[in-house]
C-alpha cells in the first residue's frame, strides 16, 4: 500500500469517527436534557429515571418523541458550526501570519 493511500484511509476513518462522535454525543445530550425536563412536567417521577418506566413514559406521549429528535438535530448542527468556526479562525491564523511555519528554526 503506497502512503497516500494509507493516509487518505486514516484520515477518511478520522473524518467517519468525528461525524459518529458528533451523532452520539448530540443523542446523549438530548436524553439527559428530556430526561431532566420530564420530572418538572409529571411525566416521570425521580425514583423512576434509574428503570426501564423511563423509556415507556417518553413512549406514552409523542412530544417527548419530538422533542428528542429536534434536541438532537440542534445539537449536531451546533456542533458542525462549532467545528467550521475553529477550521475558519485557524485558517485566518496561518494565512494573516503570511502562512510561514508557527516553529522558527
């Protein structure tokens, strides 16, 4: 295998984790942020967060369905914009420096 190919294998794995990283972290906040709101609504009495009555009480009412979903959507998408804001800033940092090396020798 030449090195341009074994590179562009690594870094399209590294591009795959970032996006599965992105989706799973996004669903995580999104069930803790539902999870946390349900009690404030009696949706969900606190001794029942720790059972499986957690999944059936977001099952009885489809809001909470929804709510999920639109959580989840708003944080990939704040997620992708927190990326491209820092590929934009460390680009205008190399170019605005002339793009000559950060390391002097």
């Amino acid at each position: 295998m030449r090195l341009d190919s074994a590179l562009a294998l690594l870094f399209g794995a590294l591009a795959y984790i970032y996006h599965e990283v992105s989706v799973v972290t996004a669903m995580a906040g999104a069930t803790a942020i539902v999870i946390g709101v349900m009690p404030l609504f009696n949706a969900l009495s606190l001794e029942d967060v720790t059972t499986a009555s957690t999944t059936s009480a977001a099952g009885d009412n489809w809001w909470w369905s929804v709510l999920y979903i639109v959580l989840v959507v708003a944080g990939i998408v704040a997620q992708y914009r927190a990326t491209e804001r820092m590929r934009i800033s460390l680009r205008d940092s190399w170019t605005g420096s002339g793009g000559r090396h950060l390391r002097r020798a």
